[in-house]
C-alpha cells in the first residue's frame, strides 16, 4: 500500500463516508479513509433495537467523562460510535433535517455563502430515499433510505391525537418545511437493517482502486511542514504509520476528536498548548471552543395498564422477537428505540419550534440512578417522554489535558448557563407534562414518577434537570466555521494558519441544528465535497 495519497481522511463516520464516496467518484483521485475503530460486523449494529447493548462496548463506542458545568464536579457520560460508519452505527436512527432557517440563518446573518438552505435543501432531496415517495420537499431513489416506524400502538395513537387537539400538525413526513407537528418517527432502516452512512456511502464504493481504507487505527497528530499539512501520524497497535497526503488532509472525526487532533498538532489555544508542552503552530483559541448539545429532559409515567411495551424487553419475549429478528429482519426489533416525535414552540410568540419531544412506549429504570449508559426497562408497564431545547445558547469546550494522545479529554458541557435556555428548559418539561395530562391520554395514565408532581415551579424544575436530564448526543461546533478570522475554518473549511488542512464534520457547525444530527451531518460533507472538488 502506497503511503502517500491526493486526499487522507480521518474518521470513517458521517462525514467521512460521505467524503470517501464523493471525492473516489474521480478515478484519478487517490483517497485513504483512516478509522480508528473496526468495521461494523458486530449483528446488534444493525438490529435497530439492538442498540442498547451496544452503549458498554468499549471495541466500537467511545466514552468521554464530562463536566456538565464549570466549576461544578457532577459529571457524565457521553458517548460516540467507533467503528465503520462512527454514530451513525450506534444512534437512536432518527433521521432529521432540521429547520431551513438554521441554515439560511449561517448564510443570511454569519455570510457562510453556500451554507444556506437552497443548498442543504438540494442536498437533502438527493440523498434520500424516502418510503413515502419524492414531492417539492423530499427525495427518493438516493443512497440514504428513510423509513417511517411501523410500531404503532394504542397509547402512541392517543398521544399524537392529544398533540393535534394542542394545535400541532400531525404528520407522516416528520421534516416537513415548516416543521411543527406530531408524528411516528422518520428513520434510518432499511427492510428492517439500520442504515448508516457506512452502509449508504461507504459500502458500495468499497471496490473502486482509488480508495484505501484502513481500520483499527488512530490518528494521533498532524505532521505540518512550515504552514503546510502534509502528513498524519498514526497508532495501529504497537506500531506507529506515517501518511503523506499530496493535496489535503480533511478532518472528519467529529466533534471531540477533530478538535483534539488539532490541538495534538499544535493548532489550538496557545497558551494551553505552550503549558502541555506542544510547540504552538497557530494560536487558534477556538479550537475546542463554542460546544453545543442537546439537553435532554426526562419525564416518565406509570401507566394504568399493560399499553407499554416493557414486558416486550424481558424474558422469554425478547428471545422471541430476537429469533423473529434474525428468521425475518422484522418485528419489535426491527424499529427505533422511540416511536413518536413533536417539534413544538415553548412561547406561543414564537415563529417556529424551538424544542423537540421523543416518546417511546417504554420506561427506564433510571429514577434512582440517574441518565446512565447501561439502562434497564421497569418491570411495571411505563412509558417516557424527553425533550430538549433544538437552539441552545450555552456553550462547552473540549480541550486536550495532555500531549499523550491516550489521555483523556476535558469536556465542559456548561448546560443551561446561558438564561435564554433556561427559559425554553422550563417550557419543555410544561408543555411534556401537558400532553400526557390531555384527557385523550389521562385514562391510561396512572402517575408521574420521574421527576415526580413534587417537582412544580420553575426553581423546581430547573433544580430537576441536575438528576433528569442528559445529553443527546449531538455535540457541535468545536471547530467552527465563520468568515471572522477568530473561527477555526472558513466557509471553504480551510483549516485558518495552516494550508492543506480541511474540517468536515458537525464540529464546524456555528450553531445547532434543529434536531438529530446525523442528516445534517452527512449534508455538511455533501456540501464540502463539492467545495473541496470546486477548488
């Protein structure tokens, strides 16, 4: 194998897939896609209900140690796919665009020119293919099916007609231009598989002879050569590789590691950087700055009767839908871990949403516990309800405490610092509790267990994010993009102080989106694609 390519990837998730995909289209590019973790041969990645098991799996899943404020000890985990296909392999499957004016809003008021919706709106139409058919808004016959869930139950029915009687919208298309409503889930399945970036971009490409991909290796740092980026040390084992890239290195390794690997590689805030003792390249202070996540609220309920899918979970029963699964590809184990999902405003002075509800016909046994990573479903039959802020204000960062690429990262999530998401938390859990309290849906509801009708007032409730509350696993903007000269990228994602060094994944997002992020995500290296190829 040649050491030396046109262009050399880092992270074969999201982004990368799609890049591979894209830039290997021309035969006389050379492409090597780096992967730290291994292929996705593991059965449970692609069972869609098989998730769970996967959260502990150290071979194929990240876990970071979080901060969730400055200055404050409580900690959490976060966690990130490691394997071919990165989260997409290891999500809860949603597929989401999020709004168009999270897009038009980068072009329109931070001058990201080509950011805006009339290119991710191209984007998004050609990459699907969607069970409900193409029309003006959505797209079939692209390589990324989406499906919407068959698992439709009594208490999910009642609940997204008590959504239509609070005034939201009911859907099957769950992005819709505008956006609001209530609706089953849209998902990345296909005939009963997950479907991940892996499986729409990678896979079929993996026979074109200019392009390598290599696995279970770990990019520690970036070689630079003056101000030019020509190469990428790597860890496979006990040895140590060496890549030389002839035009580009692009970073698609995500919002934790892209930053991390710049800082390696002594691009990043000087200062930190000059007290780990790594040679400063680019006094970059944004590196690793500007984090955004998705808070996620938790309510559970105890239902008044067996309209839960618990049991469903446990015993012989899951042996059951487990033996279905691998005799049929369908069944309970063939549909996302959620059922139904809402986009609603917290403030009826609102435009357009600004947060999103998830409900699944299942509850957790995390009342005493906590948000953990090795969740277990309650015996009695439950049900839960989360939401989130889509637009938060607060912001995190990620920083490197060591130049020993093994160590850990510092991660400050710094959730609800900023008042303005404070506000749309309280909103969140109100309007939550509203929907389950609708008469349609009361008779079958028996009581509120987690946080508990203890917890009323809007102190109450804030003080109850601290127990209920965890990530979504959308973490964004630790290498952002902007046309000011303090961002990490410009709007060509150039990586600024350095040439020949691009990032291409969520981690250049200046804001969230509004929703899941692994659609945007793959549109964001659509997008770059046809940047890096228009020069």
């Amino acid at each position: 194998m040649s050491d030396i390519f046109d262009y050399v990837i880092v992270g074969a998730g999201a982004a990368g897939c799609v890049l591979a995909n894209k830039l290997t289209a021309n035969l006389a590019t050379s492409v090597l896609v780096i992967e730290a973790g291994p292929t996705d041969s593991n059965p449970l990645i692609h069972m869609p209900r098989g998730l769970g098991k996967l959260y502990t799996n150290t071979e194929t899943t990240y876990f970071y140690d979080v901060q969730r404020t400055a200055g404050k000890p409580e900690t959490e985990a976060w966690l990130r796919g490691r394997m071919l296909g990165g989260s997409t392999s290891l999500n809860g499957l949603m597929y989401q665009r999020g709004h168009q004016e999270d897009y038009d809003h980068w072009e329109r008021d931070l001058g990201l020119a080509g950011w805006g919706w009339a290119s991710f709106g191209r984007i998004f139409k050609a990459m699907e293919d969607h069970e409900l058919g193409a029309n003006a808004h959505r797209g079939a016959g692209g390589p990324v099916t989406v499906s919407v869930t068959k698992n439709h139950t009594l208490l999910m029915d009642k609940l997204i007609e008590a959504g239509g009687k609070l005034g939201l919208p009911q859907f099957q298309d769950a992005n819709l231009p505008e956006q609001e409503g209530i609706g089953y889930i849209n998902s990345t399945i296909r005939q009963g598989r997950r479907w991940s970036a892996n499986k729409a971009f990678l896979e079929s490409v993996r026979s074109r002879k200019n392009l390598t991909v290599v696995i279970n290796t770990e990019v520690t740092k970036i070689l630079v050569d003056g101000r030019r980026a020509v190469a990428v040390e790597c860890k496979q084992g006990d040895k140590r590789i060496t890549y030389r890239a002839g035009r580009e290195i692009i970073l698609a390794a995500g919002t934790m590691h892209s930053p991390k690997i710049l800082q390696l590689s002594g691009i990043g805030p000087g200062v930190n950087l000059q007290s780990l003792g790594i040679p400063v390249i680019h006094d970059s202070p944004e590196v690793g700055a500007n984090l955004r996540e998705h808070l996620v609220f938790r309510v559970q309920y105890r239902l008044s009767g067996d309209y839960s899918q618990n049991k469903q979970h446990s015993g012989w029963r899951v042996m059951w839908h487990g033996f279905r699964y691998m005799l049929t590809h369908g069944g309970l184990m063939s549909d996302p871990p959620y059922d139904v999902t809402a986009f609603v405003r917290t403030r009826k002075n609102l435009t357009r949403p600004d947060a999103q509800i998830v409900i699944g016909n299942m509850s957790m046994s995390i009342a005493e516990e906590g948000f953990t990573v090795d969740v277990k479903l309650e015996d009695e039959p439950g049900a839960s309800i989360i939401g989130y802020n889509m637009l938060p204000e607060s912001r995190g960062s990620v920083m490197i405490k060591s130049a020993d690429p093994d160590a850990k990262l510092q991660v400050i999530a710094n959730y609800l610092s900023d008042p303005r998401d404070q506000a749309t938390a309280i909103g969140i859990v109100r309007f939550m509790r509203a929907l389950f309290e609708h008469p349609v849906v009361k008779p079958y509801v028996k009581a509120e267990l987690l946080p508990g009708p203890s917890v009323e007032t809007d102190d109450q409730i804030l003080a109850a994010y601290d127990k209920v509350s965890g990530p979504g696993y959308h973490a964004v903007g630790t290498c952002r993009m902007g046309i000011d000269a303090a961002s990490v990228v410009d709007e060509k994602l150039r990586v600024r102080g350095v040439t020949n060094l691009r990032v291409a994944d969520i981690s250049i997002f200046p804001t969230l989106v509004s929703g899941n992020t692994q659609a945007p995500a793959m549109a964001a290296a659509w997008r770059a694609a046809e940047i890096i190829e228009g020069g």
